[in-house]
C-alpha cells in the first residue's frame, strides 16, 4: 500500500505551522493501514501493544488512527483500539484541545472538524470533545498553553467547567508526581511561567498555591503585598 497516500501531519506540528512557525517535531497519523503494514515497510514499532512506529529514516513517528476509551481512573484507564477502519476524524477527536485536532493531508490540504483554526485566531483554549474529562492531565496542558502564548488567550467557559468537573470527580488526584512535574517543567521554561499556576490556582492541583492565597492559612500576606501576587 501506499502509505503516503494516507498519512497526515497531525498536533501541535500543525498548530505551529498555522502559527507561522517551525515546529520542534512532526508526527504523523496513518489511516487505513495496520501494524504489519508499518513493519512490512521498515518502521520500528514503539512498544509491543502501542501503535506507534518510528520512520527507518527520518526517525519520526508515525501512528496509527486509533481511539481511545475510559475503563478506570486516572490518565492510565484507557483502552485503545487501531483498527484499520478508524476514520482520521475519530482519531482528531480524542486531542484535547481544537488547536491540536488538525491534520494536513497532500497539498497541505487542512483537515478540521472541530473548528480549531477559528480558535487559534481567535486565540482561545477550548476542549475538542466531551471526553475531555477522561483524562486529568488535559488539566495541565490547558494550563500549559496558557503560560506558552500569554495573557491575550482565553480559556473558553465551556473548557472551564469541565476542568472544574474533573476536580469535583476526584480524578485530580489520579495525576502521579512525576506526570505532575513533567507538565510543570514545561511551564517554567514557557514565556509566562506564571499563567500556568494562575490557571490551576483553586483545583487543587498545588496546595501550596491554596496556602498563597490564605485557604490553607491564615497568614496570607508579604511585607511587599499578597503572597500570591508577589510569588507569581
């Protein structure tokens, strides 16, 4: 088969380009093809059960369309399935975020069910789909691209309360240390550092924070003004 033929530029790839600059990575999604396609042609599978496979040349990767189902808590509960007959759509629709569920086909042709290039217009954080809430992370990496891009962005209101739904679910308390840390690294090395603890400021998340603002508490301000306000 020819892979090309059904292979797309897909994430945060297409995000930036759309953004006007270079990405860092490129990963792509194969539709309509299965493992022993992939392997027939060379690529390297990454793990045993995962359909990710590394490009012999390039070295990029390369998945399968897949989607992925809740079966228990926490952002490990997942049951995936990549069968061949999984649509590119269904694939974008487990992304996070709008911004991060288009694709470019041949010809940079765009691929964009959810509307996301009107929202990195409109510059606005908003959740692709309901299943959102599957996974807490997606909590962070909200929080991230809010200290990425900056203050001119919004996190729409929708977005906010399924955020807000995760929290009141007790699935925030599924997300390990190291994941925690892996986000909160990112953040700190983003150009608004400040806007990821403002964005997780009363989930939870970090209870020093809550200590900040006087909730855990009564000793809630600095000689230079609110504890908050001055770390942040």
């Amino acid at each position: 088969m020819k892979i090309l033929d059904h292979t797309y530029l897909v994430g945060g790839a297409v995000r930036d380009t759309l953004l006007g600059k270079i990405p860092n990575d490129r990963d792509y999604v194969v539709v309509v093809a299965t493992a022993s396609d992939m392997l027939s042609l060379g690529f390297i599978q990454v793990g045993k059960d995962f359909p990710v496979f590394i490009h012999p040349k390039t070295k990029e990767e390369y998945a399968l369309a897949r989607t992925e189902r809740k079966k228990g808590y926490g952002y490990k509960g997942f049951s995936i399935d990549a069968d061949s007959k999984v649509t590119l759509e269904e694939d974008l629709a487990r992304r996070d975020l709008t911004i991060n569920a288009m694709a470019l086909g041949k010809g940079n042709s765009l691929v964009d069910p959810f509307n996301g290039f009107t929202d990195l217009q409109n510059k606005v954080l908003r959740h692709t789909t309901d299943a959102f809430v599957e996974d807490p992370v997606r909590v962070l990496r909200v929080a991230r691209f809010m200290a990425r891009f900056g203050e001119q962005w919004s996190i729409a209101p929708e977005t906010q309360d399924l955020m807000q739904t995760l929290k009141n679910r007790g699935e925030l308390k599924y997300l390990v240390s190291e994941r925690i840390w892996a986000e909160t690294a990112k953040a700190l090395s983003e150009p608004h550092p400040h806007l990821y603890f403002k964005t997780l400021n009363g989930l939870g998340i970090f209870p020093e924070i809550e200590a900040m603002v006087g909730l855990a508490q009564p000793a809630k301000y600095h000689p230079e003004g609110d504890v908050f306000t001055h770390t942040m």
